[in-house]
C-alpha cells in the first residue's frame, strides 16, 4: 500500500474531514491493531499543530498499557483509576481538559504538557483502550477538536473488525 499525507486546508472542520479520510484510507483492509495505532498516532501527530504527544494505551485485561505513540517517552502503565486516560477508560467518555495541572490525579509523564484530551476506545462493550494527545498550550483542545479525534478514534476501532 502506498500512501501520501497531504496538507490539510480549510477551517478547522474541514481540516478534520479531511484528516478522517486519510486516517480511513490508512487503515483499510487491516485489521492489525498496533499497525493501525501506530500510523494512526503519526498522522495526527504531524497534522495537527501544538500537540507535543499523540498516541495510545492498549488495555490488556488490568490496566493501560502503552501503545504505539509519537512523542517524548511516555508512561508504561496506567491504572483504570489513575490519570485522564483512567478517567476517559472508566466513564466512557472523551476526557477534554483545558489545564492538566487543575485535573485531580494528573499523571506527569511530560512536563511540558498544558493540556490533553482522551478518547476512550470501546469495541462494543469491550474496553480496547484510549487515545491520547497532549498538548504544551493550555486550552488548545475544543469541542471540535473532541468530534474530530473521536472520530478518528471510532475508526481505529472498526479497523480492529475490519469494518472501515
């Protein structure tokens, strides 16, 4: 397969669309979930702008774990208790915080980092993991930023029944 990451243009929304259709065209006909995280995690990595980490933590039947990511090296481990991606894995729900150092149980892996969002990961009922992207901007994450990495993130979770 051969694929080429063109720029993205237009408004925030359209950049979005477009980063959708490229991360689709990645994944498909694979169902290898640590290739697919990891061409998905460089993708958004180099596409979007102020974001010092983008990646995932796989869970493997206790605890995240982590997955393929671009950035500074990460924490190994994370308790389903613990942190934003605890947090995001146990409600089910994206985890967009404006000031990690505001969030109770914030787990530092870089100091650099301002603000995060995390996108749990859920093949039906089952926990896979979640997604992960820190920025070194406080508030640099909105709302459409949230729907557009959510839907990459539901992406990569049809990737895993090949259903892209």
């Amino acid at each position: 397969m051969s694929f080429t990451a063109t720029a993205l243009e237009g408004s925030k929304t359209d950049q979005y669309e477009q980063l959708v259709q490229q991360a689709r065209a990645l994944v498909d006909g694979e169902s290898d979930r640590i290739a697919n995280a990891a061409n998905i995690s460089a993708l958004v990595y180099h596409a979007l702008p102020e974001v010092n980490w983008a990646g995932f933590y796989l869970y493997d039947g206790t605890e995240l774990v982590v997955g393929p990511f671009q950035g500074q090296p990460a924490c190994v481990r994370i308790a389903l208790d613990k942190g934003v991606c605890g947090a995001a894995a146990t409600t089910r729900k994206t985890q967009r915080i404006a000031d990690v150092h505001a969030f109770p149980g914030h787990i530092a892996c870089d100091a650099a980092t301002r603000s995060e969002v995390v996108v749990p990961l859920y093949d039906g009922e089952t926990l896979v993991g979640v997604f992960d992207l820190d920025s070194p901007v406080s508030n640099r994450f909105d709302a459409e930023d949230q729907a557009g990495l959510e839907a990459i993130a539901s992406i990569f979770t049809q990737s895993l029944n090949n259903t892209v």
